[in-house]
C-alpha cells in the first residue's frame, strides 16, 4: 500500500538541505538503509533517487541510482568513460508520468516493442533486429503494491533515444504531495537535521 511506505518515509530519520538549487533529503531506515532523493527547488521536480544498502558483509554499501544519471556520475567522479555507442538507460520523472530514455538507440520507431510482462510487474523493452532487449521495473508501484497495466505505457523515439513513459496512478500522485507537504514542515533540530525551508 502506498500509505505504508509513505508512513516508512515519515517513521525514518531524515535531513535535509538546500544547496545549488536543490532541496536535498536524506533517509535512514531502522534496517541501516539509506535513501537520498533531490528536488528542484523551483517546481518540486524530483532530480535524483538513489539507495544504499548494507554491504553483503556488513560494510559499506555503494550507491544505487533508481532516478537520475548514475552513469555521468560515475564517469566524473572515477574518470571512466564507457564506450559511447553503448545504450544508457536513465530515468527521468516527471509530475505526472514516470519516464525513461534509453540513448544510443539509432533504430526507427517500428523496430520496438514495449509491453508489460505477464506478472503485471515489469516493463519489457525489445527490438525486432534483437539487438536490444531489457527488462524494468518501477519500484514506486513496487511499494504501493500496484499492479502496471499496458495501457498506461507510451514510447517514442527522437535523436536517437527511446523515450518511455508511464503514467501516474492517483495513490501515487497523492502519495508524492503528501511526502512533499512532510518534507516542507522538517525543521531544524538538536540532532542534525537542517531547516528545510529556505530563508
């Protein structure tokens, strides 16, 4: 139910800051998981999601993207580079729809096929000329425990990326304002957490 990780989210320790137009909030959960998310300042929009969980043996985990481009990311702060003819799947939301683009796909519109998987809990992504293939969850409908249904699914492709978006169902959208009305009343607190509201 989305209620019960809404109240996960109000039961957590959390700080929060403004910095570079961002209001940037972190989570800690009773398990040792952490959660930060960033979100625009001027409209709420959220930037970025990423998790941390324990490591298997007790250390440190890494930083796991679920919104946001882990992928440039990693580049700027390991000076790696992937090949840049790679595919790169990111995900970007907006208010109303979930949505990603996967770059580096030259292939025309026809080429793709994007269905929900019989479990009701996946997104398939394949192309005719089997070149790519991938499959996706969306962890918020995860959470609220809601099923995806096909006909909230819409594509298109444009500069050689494949957009995919779905669209919202009200108990998240209702969710997201709740957790945004919580976010805007943290204040600033004896252990550590910052005003949230910016001065």
């Amino acid at each position: 139910m989305a209620s019960a990780w809404l109240e996960k989210l109000k039961s957590s320790h959390k700080t929060c800051i403004i910095q570079d137009g961002r209001r940037k909030i972190h989570f800690t959960f009773s398990d040792g998981t952490e959660l930060a998310e960033e979100y625009n300042l001027s409209d709420n929009e959220l930037i970025i999601r990423k998790w941390k969980r324990k490591g298997t043996l007790g250390g440190e985990g890494k930083w796991d993207f679920e919104v946001g481009d882990q992928s440039l990311r990693q580049q700027l702060a390991e000076g790696l580079m992937e090949s840049s003819s790679n595919p790169v799947f990111t995900r970007k939301d907006k208010k109303s729809d979930f949505e990603w683009r996967i770059r580096n796909l030259p292939y025309p519109i026809e080429t793709y096929s994007v269905t929900v998987d019989d479990d009701n809990k996946h997104i398939i992504v394949r192309t005719s000329n089997k070149k790519y293939y991938k499959k996706f969850s969306i962890p918020d409908m995860d959470r609220a425990q809601l099923p995806i249904s096909q006909k909230w699914v819409q594509y298109a492709h444009a500069n050689n990326t494949l957009i995919i978006s779905y669209k919202k169902p009200t108990e998240i959208i209702n969710m997201e304002k709740s957790l945004q009305e919580e976010i805007k009343k943290m204040k600033a607190s004896k252990d550590g957490d910052v005003d949230c509201n910016p001065s």
